[in-house]
C-alpha cells in the first residue's frame, strides 16, 4: 500500500506544471516507490515462513508440557505372576479428563465386568468408550476414580505390569516391521509350533506356509503387504499366544470384511470362552450375544444389563441403538 501511495505521488507530481519538481526528484521518486513494493512482497514471505516453521517450536514447547507417563515397573507392589487369574474388573466412580482445566470425558462410571462375561459397550460417537478403554490400559489417568482388577489397583502397579497382563484386538491392526514371527512373538517366548497352532486357529496357515520363508516372511513398516483383514488376524494371533484373561476389542469389527469378522468371532468364542471379553463395536449383531451391555452417552453409564433385558424396556438407548442399526441396515439393502 505505501509503495502504491509512493509510486502514485511521483505520478502526481509529474503532471504538476512544469518546474514545481525537478525532473529528477520525480524519477527518483517513482524508482524508489517502485523497488520498495518489491522489498514488501520480499518481506510478506519472510513472515509467512517464520510463521510456518515457528509451528516445530510451539510443537517441541508443548511436548515439554506433556507430563510422562507412570513407571514401567513398581518393584515394592509388583502383581504375582499369574495375576489376572478369574478377569474381574470393577469401575468405581471413574471420572477422566485429559487436561486439568478441560471437562470431565467420563463421569463417573461404576460398574462390575465378572469374570469370565462377555461384555458389550455400546454408544454413539464421543459417548466415551474408547475413552473407557483406554482407562483400562492407563493410557489416560483417572481423575477420581479407580479401576480395579481382580483386587488390585491398577494405578498402584507399574504399566508394564498391567499392560502386558491385558490382551487387545485394536481397530486399526499394527503390525512392526520384521518377521512374522517378530511380529506375533516379539519377545521369544513361544515356540515355532506354538506359532503354526496359532496361525491355524486364525485362518492364516495357508496365507503363511505360501510364503517361501514360513514365519521369517518379511513383513514390511505398518505390514502394508499384507491385507487389512489379515493384520487384524494378526492381532487376534497375538492375543491367543498370551492367553490373557483380559480380552479387549476396541471397534475391532469396524473395518474387516464379513468373512474376516466371522473368523474373528468364531475363534474368540471358541479360545476366549472362559475369559474375559471387553467388546467396543459399532456393529450392534457383533454385541447382541454378550451376557452383559453397558450404554454410554455423553461419557455417562445408562444403563448396564443383559441385552435380553434392555431389549424389553420401553425408552432404552440400546434398544433404540438396535432399531437404528437395522432400520440403517435395511434402507441400505433397498
């Protein structure tokens, strides 16, 4: 704009009657005003860089803010070795936010998962149940509240302790770059034997013996070569060489094909019968078998029963939960 106003004031004087500015000084005048739109031009662009690259320094500064997570191991109040053992986990009173001054995401959720049950947790989008899942791992810390685990604390114990006590099938299957066998048994504990019972209870014998180095296939970064329905068989695999009694499947039958899912659910029910089986989907049929539902909205439990039961009750939100999904469903098929 001063640059525009500059060059504009030299024109100006040039029409002014002969004498009342020397022609230099007009000159001098309109090159300057010229040569100072591009010293501006010059200087918006510094400013738009220093504007994009001060982005890594905000990022690094709130990385410095972040508090670091628990201790992996807490040597005075380590669980026994076989603990979990029946799969009881109890909710009391679990409030969650994720920053001190932010709201609370879950309030105040109390319930019992029994040992052995399957558990269905339903809710329409930010009802907060993968937050509820990822309390369970500690990958947010309770505000007030405890979770408890066959009698202990899981805030008292360190999180290598609880987390790989605890199995999951997550929605998006990762898988590490390395072997097959790298990737189902990462630390070496299980033999190769084990590894093909495994591979053969998940439908990936085949897939796998085709290859010309068995289970030391290669197995590319976030295993791109291999099929999203396969890595979440994977995933399945790892929870079956564990054997936890704790099973966790956040949204796993989200984003598989029908066959994938019916593989998924058949092996679940067949190897997992006697345990625990937290269950987060949006595919109501993948939780209408489950013993117990717990229904949350706007990070409230509205109700916690057998589904038999909610089904009959008049206003109830898996009931309307179910309605939706088949009314959905049937629109879908016309």
């Amino acid at each position: 704009m001063s640059a525009a106003v500059l060059s504009f004031s030299a024109f100006v004087m040039a029409l002014l009657p002969q004498g009342t500015f020397s022609p230099g000084f007009v000159g001098m005048a309109l090159s300057y005003g010229l040569s100072l739109n591009m010293s501006f031009v010059f200087s918006i662009q510094n400013q738009c860089n220093l504007a994009n690259q001060i982005i890594s320094v905000e990022r690094v500064n709130q990385y410095m803010d972040i508090q670091s997570e628990a201790a992996e191991v807490v040597e005075e109040n380590r669980p026994s070795p076989d603990w979990p053992q029946d799969g009881n986990v109890e909710l009391r009173d679990l409030k969650i936010r994720y920053r001190k001054d932010a709201p609370l995401v879950l309030h105040g959720i109390t319930c019992r998962f029994e040992a052995g049950n399957k558990i269905g947790i339903v809710g329409r989008t930010g009802s907060g149940k993968t937050t509820l899942i990822g309390a369970l791992f500690r990958l947010v810390e309770p505000t007030e509240g405890k979770v408890i685990i066959d009698s202990v604390d899981i805030s008292t114990i360190g999180l290598h302790d609880l987390r790989s006590r605890l199995g999951i099938i997550p929605q998006d299957p990762t898988l590490f770059q390395g072997t097959i066998r790298y990737n189902l048994d990462p630390l070496g504990q299980f033999s190769d034997e084990q590894i093909w019972e495994v591979l053969d209870k998940c439908q990936l014998f085949e897939a796998v013996r085709e290859k010309e180095q068995g289970l030391d296939s290669h197995v590319v970064e976030d295993g791109s070569n291999w099929s999203m329905g396969q890595r979440q068989l994977f995933c399945l695999g790892r929870a079956l060489l564990r054997r936890c009694c704790i099973l966790v499947l956040d949204e796993a039958t989200a984003s598989i094909d029908n066959a994938t899912d019916a593989v998924l659910q058949k092996t679940i029910r067949t190897e997992f019968k006697y345990c625990t089986v937290i269950t987060v989907a949006h595919r109501i049929p993948t939780v209408m078998d489950c013993d117990m539902i717990l229904a949350m909205s706007d990070g409230k439990a509205v109700e916690y029963d057998k589904p038999t039961k909610l089904m009959e009750t008049e206003g109830s939100l898996f009931r309307k939960l179910v309605e939706e999904y088949r009314s959905h469903t049937s629109n879908g098929n016309i």
